[in-house]
C-alpha cells in the first residue's frame, strides 16, 4: 500500500508577512469554522475517491494553523485517520 504526506492549507493569519505570496485572510471564527467544516467534507470525498489511502504526514499550513482552537484541529486530524 502506498503512503502519501497531506498538505492541508488554513489561510488565517494576524497579520500577511512581508514575504508571504499566499492568499490569506484574517482570522475570523464563524469564517475559519466553516472552512473546517469544508475540509472535513473533503477529507471524506478524497478517500473515497483514492480508495482510502494511508496518510503517513499531515503538513499544516499556508496561514497561521495555530490560530485555530487545539480541538479543531484534532478534529481535522481525527477526519483524516477516520477516512
């Protein structure tokens, strides 16, 4: 069986750094929750489409990850080892 390394992009930062090319938006609970919700749904979607593969990393990035709640994102990490 093969392994993959996931990327899972959270565009939400305090402030764009100055060398940030990346499209990121202000942290905004209501907005970064249903962008988990979104991800979760895709989580689902992708392993069934690639027949469950087993997912050796997960790279979180792309904005600020650590402005998410610890129980958001051990829900995004549980999605991805439940699917």
């Amino acid at each position: 069986m093969s392994t993959l390394g996931l990327y899972v992009d959270l565009p939400f930062c305090i402030q764009r750094c100055s060398f940030c090319a990346f499209t990121v938006r202000g942290y905004r609970e209501g907005e970064a929750s249903r962008y988990l919700s979104a991800l979760l749904n895709e989580a689902k979607m992708a392993a069934q489409a690639l027949g469950k593969p087993r997912i050796e990393t997960i790279y979180l990035g792309g904005g600020t990850p650590s402005r998410y709640p610890v129980e958001a994102l051990a829900r995004l990490v549980e999605a991805v080892q439940n699917s």
